[in-house]
C-alpha cells in the first residue's frame, strides 16, 4: 500500500465534507481525469457500478449529465453544473441528482475542486462538498464515504496506467 494522504471529514455543522487526497501522478493527468468526459467515465464509479456520461461541456455554465449504471442496468442520473474554473488550479461545480430528462431533485451541493503539484509529481486534490440540506447530507454521507474510497483507489489504477502512455 503506498502512503498517499486520504483524509474524509464530514463537518456537520458546516454541512461540508472535505476530502483531500494526494495521487501519484503530474498535475496535467490528474486535472484532466477531473475535468475530460472520457477519462471521468473510467472512474467516476465505483465499481461494480459504471459511469456513463450522455454529455459534457466543462466551461463556466457548461454542464456534465451522466448515470451511474448498476450491474441490472438500472441507471442513476445526475446533473453537474460548472459555476467556476481556473484551469490546472480550480473548478467549483453545482451538483445534483436528476432524472433521466435532466430535471434536478433539489437540493443539491456546491463542489470545490483545488489541485497543486507537490515535490515528485505528486498531486494533491482538495475537494469540499458543501450540501444544502444538513439531513441530504447525513443521509448520504457514509455511502459516499464507502463509493469515493473505491473510485479514488480506481482513478489510482487509472492514472498508473496513463502516466505510462
């Protein structure tokens, strides 16, 4: 196991979670598997489930609508809108579930995505999900812990793989 920092805290109280992950891997790959339709859809999922994304438009007010897909084929939907972006640095999107006809079930969460390169090409991610509603939040919030753990551990594999590229 390598010793890449994952840190996962929920603040109640400011009805925020922060992630801050470090990932072996330039700054440039790491940004674009955040931000580039077919790398998203690698690993943007936690498996068994799949990501499949319809469209994307990554500019401010530009939107991703994609479905997480369950093994039966059951499909969830959701509709992220960017709000902000400074390239290779930062991005903050609006995000929420939707139905398959994009129309969002509200309340949704703020994103805030910050990206820096240490020493070595080493990538650090620093994300804060702030939510709507503090009851949205609990009632997701250790699901989301569980299917983020394994798709970070996925984009990991990911990345491994296109840094030899």
């Amino acid at each position: 196991m390598n010793d890449l920092l994952f840190d996962f805290t929920v603040d109640k109280a400011a009805q925020t979670i922060f992630i801050t992950r470090e990932f072996n891997a330039e700054l440039p790959l790491v940004w674009d598997a955040f931000t580039k339709q077919e790398i998203l859809d690698q690993w943007s999922a936690p498996a068994p489930l799949r990501a499949r994304t319809k469209y994307m438009n990554f500019e401010v007010g530009g939107k991703r609508f994609y479905a997480m897909v369950m093994p039966d084929g059951e499909e969830r939907w959701s509709l992220q809108t960017y709000t902000s972006i400074t390239p290779k640095t930062n991005f903050k999107m609006y995000n929420t579930f939707a139905d398959k006809d994009e129309n969002p079930e509200m309340p949704g969460s703020e994103w805030d995505h910050n990206f820096s390169e240490e020493n070595g090409g080493i990538t650090k991610v620093h994300i804060s999900i702030y939510n709507e509603s503090l009851e949205r939040m609990e009632r997701l919030s250790e699901g989301f812990r569980m299917g983020y753990t394994v798709m970070v551990k996925q984009l990991d594999e990911l990345l491994a793989t296109l840094s030899k590229k």
